[in-house]
C-alpha cells in the first residue's frame, strides 16, 4: 500500500499529512531504487545523479506520440492534457497545431539542440502553441521576466509544484558530465547562462503543490518498459517519488524543519501524540488518538 505525504511549510515548521492508497501502488518505485541515495547536499545530489543518469534516449520526434501516452486526459483517452492552462484536447499529432512540444527547461537557458536533454520526456510537455509562445524563455517565477505556470490556468489546475519538480530532476540529471550536456543549475533571483528559475519560489511551490495522482502515473509510465515499451526512458523523477529530497539538497539549511501534529502550529514548534493502530471491523469505531 502506498503511503503519500503532504508537506506544507509554515514558519520553519513543516507540517506532514499522511493518507494512503493501494491504488497508487502500481506507481511506486521498485523499493531498492534509492538504496544508495543516503547523503544530502551536493553529496545527495550526485548519488540521485547516478540513479537517474544514463537513461534510454528517446529521439525528440518521438515525443508527438509518447506524449499522447504520457499526458493522456484520463476521462477520455482520445484527449491530452496540456501544460499551463490544463485544457483537454485532440492527442494526436496534426503538425503543432493543436498542440506542440514545450521544453519547461528553454534551449536559450542552457538545454542543448541535441542530446539526452533535448529530448528527455521529464520535462517536454504537450502545449496550447499560443501559450508556448507567450511563456517564451522565460524562466519560472513571479513578477518581471519570469513565467507563472499557473498564470494562464483553468479553474483547479495549477502546474506549479510539477513545474519545480521538473526543474529539479534537470539540475540533477544534467550536471555537466554526459556528452553534449552542459551543467544545468538553479538560482534564486533571475537565471544566467545555463541557469533557471527563482530557486526560492520553486521551493515554495513544491511545498505548497505537493504530488498528485497524474504526475505519479506520468513518472511511472518514463520509467516503465512494461506500461510504456515503445517510448520508455527506464528513470524516474526522485523529486515525485521523494519530495523530501528537495529540501536535503536545496534547502537553506541542512534540515531546519519541525514535525509537528495538530490544527496549529505550537510556540515552540514541538508536539506529540500516541496513535493507536488496531484492525478494525467494518463498520466498528474507529480507534481513539490521544
């Protein structure tokens, strides 16, 4: 079964709610994919690396029919979901028309023509061209120069937190040391040359837009030969799988974070409580928690 976190910050308090589903099973990593991700900072960083490095490029082309697959609306699977203004529309490919191939990470920020990052499905995206072409380069933030994912939104869409997630697994798996890659970094304030994003606001987002259930089935399906045998990449998003490593790598401090449990945050940050965990028949009283 599942378990799933979400994490909200407040203050330096981290506040975690936790639910689960057997479900979302089918969606979880093998359980020894992390083994070897023990650090945190850069030494974290380069052991997510080398999990995630290596993978089976796909050519660029190939993404006018993975992403029908991979961005499928899963309430009529004719249809696609797009990025930004998550409208549902025509999957199949009619020359950019409907829709085109967004790079989240632009080619004018450090992402090659060619290569692994051209064309890794991580982080291209189905598009409303019109969109595309206003998001332009610009990078992910709020105010002057930069592109709210959640700017031009339906109603309940908001793209934010798997935007930031994007931009991490980028920082990660381009580092500089495959072929024809550059090392792809993330900074607070405007970027610079092979750089992206407001780092801070990314943190932001990823806290507050945790996880959800089509971006648990779009990482399944990159990384799955089985669900996905024609266009798989056999690499995973860590930052899906394990929200907490973000904060481990980038996080201003190593940890300067406080678990508590309750309606509100406590003055000195700290609570407890004892949970009862029993079996339960159906339809009997739930166990008591004091």
């Amino acid at each position: 079964m599942r378990t799933l976190r979400s994490f909200s910050i407040v203050g330096c308090a981290l506040a975690v709610g936790i639910a689960t589903s057997a479900a979302l099973a089918q969606y979880d990593p093998p359980a020894s994919y992390y083994n070897s991700a023990t650090g945190t900072g850069l030494t974290l960083k380069s052991q997510i690396h080398n999990i995630i490095d290596d993978h089976t490029i796909r050519d660029y082309d190939d993404a006018r029919i993975a992403l029908q697959l991979l961005d499928k609306d899963p309430n009529n699977p004719t249809r696609i979901l797009l990025i930004y203004n998550g409208a549902s529309v025509l999957g199949a490919w009619d020359n950019g028309t409907t829709w085109d191939r967004e790079h989240q990470w632009p080619r004018s920020l450090g992402v090659g023509t060619s290569g692994p990052d051209n064309s890794d499905l991580f982080q291209l995206r189905p598009c409303n061209p019109s969109i595309n072409g206003s998001r332009g380069n610009s990078p992910y933030g709020i105010g002057g120069g930069y592109w709210d994912p959640a700017a031009l939104a339906l109603p309940g869409v908001n793209d934010r937190g798997d935007c930031s997630r994007t931009c991490f697994y980028i920082a990660v798996r381009y580092d500089g040391s495959d072929t024809n890659t550059v090392d792809l970094e993330l900074v607070n304030g405007l970027p610079g040359a092979n750089q992206m994003c407001d780092l801070a606001k990314m943190l932001e987002w990823h806290f507050s837009e945790p996880v959800n259930n089509i971006e648990l089935r779009r990482n399944h399906l990159v990384w799955s030969s089985v669900d996905n045998p024609s266009y798989f990449q056999g690499n995973r998003n860590p930052f899906i799988d394990r929200p907490e490593f973000v904060w481990a790598i980038w996080g201003p401090t190593p940890n300067d974070s406080t678990l508590y449990f309750g309606g509100s945050v406590p003055s000195d940050g700290a609570s407890s409580t004892n949970l009862v965990i029993q079996s339960l028949v159906n339809g009997s009283p739930a166990p008591s928690i004091v």
